[in-house]
C-alpha cells in the first residue's frame, strides 16, 4: 500500500522531457544559420506532433534533427527538391551514425515533408 513515503514519477518527471523540449527550441531559436521562415516551419510541425499521442520525448528530439537537417541542406525547407534531400540522404547515410540512427534521419525527413508538401 503506498503511504506518504513514496514519490510518484510520470515517466516525463523522470526523463526530464518538457525541460528538453525547451532547451531544444532555445538552441533552434539562438542558431542563426537557419533563416526565420524555416524555423519557423519547424515550429509548426513540432506543435502539429504534439497534438498527436506521442512519447513526450519526440517533439524535443524533431526539434534537434531538423535543426541539423536544415544545417546540411543547402536550400530552404521549401526550396528543396527531390534531388536536394536525396543528396541529404546520401549525405547521412555516409556519416559513420548507428543504423537506427540514420534510419531515424530518414524517416523523419519522410514525415517532415509529407507533412510540409500535403499538410498531412
């Protein structure tokens, strides 16, 4: 039986993830690389994932790899062609990241610009 001893954590409490979320949107908002309109694309599409039901952690960790997404493409989120994120791809795929890694690289660029292309 719990008694007044016992500390309750919702597994956000532990993980820290709103602090996270927060200091990602610090570290996208401080970098300068990245033009307004993009960021602020990335804004939307965080604040549209957290309206899904979701881990709490995901919002912080799109916030990060679409900052480091849009700092290796050489043209605006919108500006992009489909030869531009084939060579974004290429791009990770030759980084010397873990599997799961590069494999999230991929499918958030997919569900990014679905997103951004269809709104869906």
């Amino acid at each position: 039986m719990p008694t007044e001893n016992y500390v309750y954590y919702s597994m956000s409490d532990i993980h820290k993830f709103d602090k996270k979320l927060k200091f990602a949107l610090k570290t996208l908002e401080r970098e300068s690389r990245i033009p307004g309109g993009d960021k602020k694309l990335i804004l939307e599409y965080v604040r549209k994932l957290e309206s899904k039901n979701l881990n709490a952690g995901r919002p912080a960790k799109y916030v990060y790899y679409l900052k480091n997404i849009r700092l290796r493409l050489r043209v605006n989120f919108k500006e992009a062609t489909g030869e531009d994120i084939e060579e974004l791809i290429r791009g990770l795929n030759a980084e010397n990241y873990a599997a799961w890694t590069k494999a999230d690289y991929r499918g958030i660029v997919k569900r990014f610009y679905r997103w951004l292309r269809t709104g869906a």
